[in-house]
C-alpha cells in the first residue's frame, strides 16, 4: 500500500478550517455570517496595480524572470525602504519570492540543518514550524506571557539556546497577538543570537501596519539580520502571491540557488503589477486602507472592552486582536463553533497558533468595516448573556 512521507502526520490541520467549512455551510443555508477569521482584509489589491498587471499580460510579459526577481521591482524595494525607513539595502541583497510563505521555506531551507531547532515564541504563526519540517528540522516554542506582550523572555532566549539551535525566528507587527517589538528589543535579542553564532529571522509582513509604536525595519539594526516580507498585508495582494526577503550579502549566493531551484523564477506578471505599488499615487491609497483598519481597531477594541473581555497583549499592529476567553470558558476552539452556530460570528481559535496557553484564547481580525465589526460585537453580547 502506498503511504505519505511521516513529516505530513505531523502537520496538524488549523482548527480554523473546521470553522470556516460551519460558516460555509451556514452562509450556503442562508444565514449572514460575519468573518472576523480570516487574516486578510476585505480591501483587493489597488486598481492601479490590477491594471498594471493586466497590462504586462497583453504585453506578453509571461515569462520567467530572473530567479531572484526583476532588477527594477528588487531596485523600488530597496528604495522603499530608503525612503521610509531610512535604510540603505543593496538590491543584490533582494530576493523576490512567491509570498512569504516562498520566503520562509526558502530560509529554512538557507538556514537550518537537518535535526536542528529554531527557536520561536508561542504563540507565533503556524506555518513556521511545518516550513520547518520540510528540511527535517524542527521548531521548538518558547512559551510567552501576555503580560509580557507575548515576548520571549530575553534571559530565557539565553538559557534556552542549545547545541542544536540555530536561530531565532520572530515577528513584528506579530500574528496572532498584533504585537510590536520595540528597537531596543530586537536589539538585545540579535546580540545573544550573534554571541550564539546563530541567525536571527524577523518576519515583517505586517510592516507599514502599525497603530501604536514605531514603525521600523529589522534591517537598521544588522546587515546580517534576515528579514522577511510580503506584498500580501499593507499592498492588500495575498493572492498575487508575491514577497521577498533580504539576506546578509554572505547568503546572497546561497539564497539565489535555492530560488532557481525552488521556484525558477516568483510569477512574471506579479512582479510587474508589483512594480505599480511603489507609484506615489498607490502609496497613498495604501495608506488611506491604514487609517480605515486604525478606525476598525479602535471600534473593536473599545467593543471588547465594553463586553468585558480582556485583550491578551497591547493590539499595536496587524489587524489582529487576542482575546483571552478563559473566564468565560474552559474551550476557546468551542467557544468559537458555539458563537458561530448560535450568532453566525467566525473567529479563529487560539490552538492555531501554540501549544502551551493557547486554548485560552481567540483571535479577532478586523477585516471588515465598522459596522460589521459593530454587528459582531452585538451578537457577541448577545451569546455571552445566552
Ligand atoms: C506572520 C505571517 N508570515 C507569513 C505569512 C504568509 O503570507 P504570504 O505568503 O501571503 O505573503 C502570513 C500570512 O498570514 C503571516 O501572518
């Protein structure tokens, strides 16, 4: 008889997809469900980029590209982020992937060794350790607190660091907490990675979405910090499937056999609708959409606060919201399914995303307008008080 590979038995399936198929079936039965789920806004990517990329189509620009991306696409990002953030990248650096999720199995693919761990806090986004699997390492989660913002404890990052470990991977604006790390703290984080000789990952895919605290790059701290992005969240284009990551001059060889080898070349026709987001005009309606999320998450937070429901760490960016649930229930993962049964609200349930205290907790998404958001809040009060 025919079997899968062992790795695929140990990639759980997300608790949220038993969600979204209930509210699949309830929507197709006629009931107004609310999506608070999924981590994707209700904004499609720019009109202008949409027709840029139709326009490279007529154009037959239907090739492949070089495999670290088009010169002039790596080129607007390197200038982005002189322009934003005042850092200098060398394009060379550049890497141009198939979202980050491309990115993320190409770095570990670039950085883990087979047996090795990569250290990473729980709660943390759940792809990472199966990206992980594929190379035959393995994550290992560090519990966080949300007293503590669901940081890793800097003195535990050192204590915790083993023969085996080979870095630490983190997330700003992070997914599922909304968190934002301070300057000071990846800092201190990269200093015991380096005197470690291990690597340092920041995720910054939620970069530009920041509501509260400083809105950086990794990269003004160290070249050799491996940062990754994406034009899915503040570009509003997850399904273009498009992102990038920039690597340590040392890595640039290395990163681009694994792109010619893993992907030839990221999509020809994302690239040049890409091309568009830079454009002054693009820029700014992207940043219009981040004022709509900052007035969406002002409306769900004070919500919740009105239901008396405690926000597990400071919601700064993303478009994320944690909520602990625990005094209200012993179950978040049935707390979710009853409040879509009975209210037709979709969250997405802690156990997603770590292992210790998750089942604590829910993620709320602030994907759809405010009255929708309004709406979900009645009929969350609504279930409470049933
Ligand atoms: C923290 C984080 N990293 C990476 C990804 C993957 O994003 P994409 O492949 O759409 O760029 C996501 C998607 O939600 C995410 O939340």
């Amino acid at each position: 008889m025919q079997t899968l590979a062992k790795r695929v038995e140990q990639i759980a399936p997300f608790q949220v997809m038993a969600v979204m198929a209930r509210a699949k079936q309830l929507q197709a039965a006629g009931q107004d469900v609310i999506h608070l789920e999924v981590g994707e806004p209700d904004f499609s990517a720019p009109q202008a980029v949409n027709e840029a990329g139709i326009a490279a189509i007529s154009e037959g620009k239907t090739g492949y590209t070089s495999a670290t991306g088009l010169p002039e696409l790596r080129q607007s990002i390197s200038e982005f982020y002189l322009q934003r953030y005042g850092v200098d990248v060398n394009s060379e650096r550049i890497v141009v992937t198939p979202g980050a999720s491309g990115a993320l199995l190409l770095l570990s693919s670039l950085m883990a060794e087979v047996g090795s761990e990569v250290l990473m806090p729980d709660p943390c986004y759940p792809c990472n350790r199966h990206f992980l699997l594929q190379v035959g390492a393995k994550a290992r989660m560090l519990e966080c607190f949300s007293e503590n913002n669901f940081e890793i404890d800097l003195e535990q990052l050192q204590s915790e660091w083993r023969d085996q470990t080979t870095g630490l991977w983190l997330a700003s604006p992070a997914n599922p907490t909304g968190s934002v790390l301070s300057q000071e703290y990846i800092q201190q984080a990269w200093s015991i990675v380096q005197q470690q000789g291990g690597h340092l990952l920041v995720d910054e895919i939620y970069q530009g979405l920041v509501f509260e605290g400083h809105d950086f790059t990794a990269l003004s701290i160290s070249d050799d910090i491996f940062v990754v992005n994406s034009f899915s969240k503040y570009f509003a284009m997850t399904g273009w499937r498009l992102g990038w990551i920039v690597v340590p001059e040392w890595a640039i060889e290395g990163a681009t056999k694994l792109a010619q080898n893993l992907f030839i070349s990221a999509s020809s026709v994302a690239q040049y609708a890409a091309l568009r987001a830079f454009e002054p005009d693009v820029l700014a309606e992207c940043e219009d959409r981040r004022q709509t999320l900052a007035k969406r998450r002002i409306t769900l937070i004070n919500g919740l606060k009105r239901l008396g429901l405690t926000i597990a760490s400071a919601p700064q960016g993303a478009f994320y919201v944690y909520v602990d649930v625990s005094s209200i229930t012993t179950d978040a993962m049935q707390w979710c399914l009853d409040l879509l049964q009975q209210e037709y609200v979709a969250l997405t349930p802690g156990a997603d995303f770590g292992h210790k205290e998750a089942h604590k907790y829910v993620r709320f998404a602030y994907t759809c307008d405010c009255d929708r958001i309004e709406q979900a809040l009645l009929r969350i009060e609504r279930f409470m008080a049933s």
